[in-house]
C-alpha cells in the first residue's frame, strides 16, 4: 500500500468514526440513517450523469452491497441500542478486517505478506480488546456482542463485494455513485413502515445532521471503494478499522464515555499494528 492510499484511507477512518457518533447521539437513530441514505441517492442523481455506466459484470455486486449495507445498518442500529460507542464500535470493526483477510486470501486469491497479515491481525485483536477493558461488564449485554459481532460479518461481507465490483466496473468513482442510487431506498422504506405515523416528526428533528452525516459517510465511503481498487481489501479494510481509535475519542471527549489505561493499551496496540502495516512490502 502506497503512502498516499495509506493516508486517505486514514482520513475515511476518521470520517467512518465521526458519522458513528452522530448515529449514536440521535434519538432515532433509524430515521437518522435514512436520511444519510436519502441525502447520498440525491448526491448521486446528481453525479451519474457524468460518469460513465459501470460494467455489467458489476452490476450483481451492486446489488448485493445494497442488500448487506442495508442489513449492516438494521444491526448496528440493534447494537447501539444495547451497547456504548465505545463498547459496540470495536468488536464490529475489529471482526471485520479478519474476516475479509481469511475470505480474501483463501477464496478471492489475493496475496498478504508474512508481516502485512500478521499487522491485520495485531489491528484486529487490538481492536476488540477494547470490549475487554470493561471486565465482565462487557458481558452482560449478550445482545449488544451478537449484534456487534453480526454487523462485523456484514461490514466484511459488503468489504468484499464492494472490492470485488469496484474493480469489475471499470472505475471506481462511477461503481460509488452509482451503488448510491439502490443503497438508499431499502432503508428508507424500513424506516417508512417501522416509523409510520412518526417519520415526519423525526425528519424535522435530525434531517440537517443526517444530510451532514449522509456527506460525511459518503466521502468515506469513496474514499475506501476507490482505494480496494489500488491495493489489497484486507489492508484497505485494516487501515480503515482503525476508526476505533477515533471512535473512543469521540466517544471520551464528546459522549462522556470512560477511558482507562487498558483502553489506551489496546489502542497502543492497534497504532502498532497499523505502523506495521504501513512498513510491511
């Protein structure tokens, strides 16, 4: 991985923690998703016009990210509703760049250095010891660790196909916007039925931070499709997850969330995965 692909996939990182937050500080927070969803359809009604289609080849991994993005987004709602910031965040996104390397290298033929997986799985484990540092009260919500550790599966799952359809496209740019298009309609109809009768209400209250959180999840999400397509999904998807680190921060500083010596141990510890895999050829 280049130094420049390394450097934006840090920043998407940053931008995946920051949209989490403002999921998880929104009272419906399913509403608030459609939203970001809806706002990401009307960016790419914009864009598609000037891009070219994207290779028929892609188009079954089109719909199949909208399928597990949608589902992505049912769970981590679940996990929230269970767990902290802080404690759903890092076993969803600590399971997810193990899964895509064991899937990645086993099934879709991609290679790894000794050094680059062994920095996946040092980011990995860093990562969900975080949900340790809680001592068995990490425990006592069974449904928050399933639920995160479902959303873990699903991230690695659309990780994948989005990978895999980006670089059968032809072009990046062209597979995120247009992938915009169907991502954002399922959850808006899920919202639409489980809400109704409250929909409008919600909308009037979390409709500008959803359209910044739509953006801001957006260029994100750009930013990581377009990397797959420059270097290996597994270290595309470890660089990203380190979204942890940020995510504890906003969880301490903005959402009054603890932060001990064990939390900053298992942040040391993801930091030296990720310079391990910035040095791994």
């Amino acid at each position: 991985m280049t130094t420049g692909v390394f450097a934006m996939v840090l920043g998407a990182a940053v931008l995946h923690a920051a949209w989490n937050a403002l999921v998880k500080v929104n009272a419906d927070r399913l509403v608030m998703i459609a939203i970001m969803m809806m706002s990401q359809v009307g960016v790419g009604l914009l864009v598609v016009p000037f891009l070219a289609v994207p290779a028929p080849e892609s188009w079954p991994f089109i719909a199949a990210s909208a399928a597990l993005n949608t589902a992505y987004f049912v769970f981590l709602i679940n996990a929230y509703r269970y767990g902290d910031l802080s404690h759903v965040y890092p076993i969803a996104r600590g399971s997810a760049p193990l899964i895509v390397a064991i899937v990645s290298v086993a099934i879709v033929g991609e290679t790894l250095t000794r050094q680059a997986g062994l920095a996946v799985v040092v980011i990995g484990l860093g990562i969900m010891s975080l949900t340790l540092t809680r001592g068995t009260d990490a425990f006592r919500e069974p449904k928050a660790i399933l639920y995160a550790l479902g959303t873990g599966v699903l991230i690695a799952g659309y990780t994948i196909v989005d990978g895999l359809g980006a670089r059968l496209a032809g072009n990046a740019h062209s597979y995120t916007f247009w992938i915009q298009l169907v991502n954002g309609l399922p959850i808006t109809l899920l919202a639409l039925y489980l809400r109704r009768g409250r929909v409008l209400s919600s909308v009037r209250m979390c409709w500008k931070v959803g359209v910044l959180g739509g953006m801001i999840s957006l260029v994100a999400y750009w930013i990581v499709i377009w990397a797959m397509t420059q270097a290996p999904m597994a270290l595309v998807s470890a660089v990203r997850e380190t979204s942890m680190v940020f995510a504890v921060l906003f969880g301490v500083f903005i959402l009054r969330e603890r932060l001990d010596l064990a939390r900053l141990a298992s942040i040391g510890t993801t930091l030296i995965g990720t310079m391990m895999l910035k040095m791994s050829r």
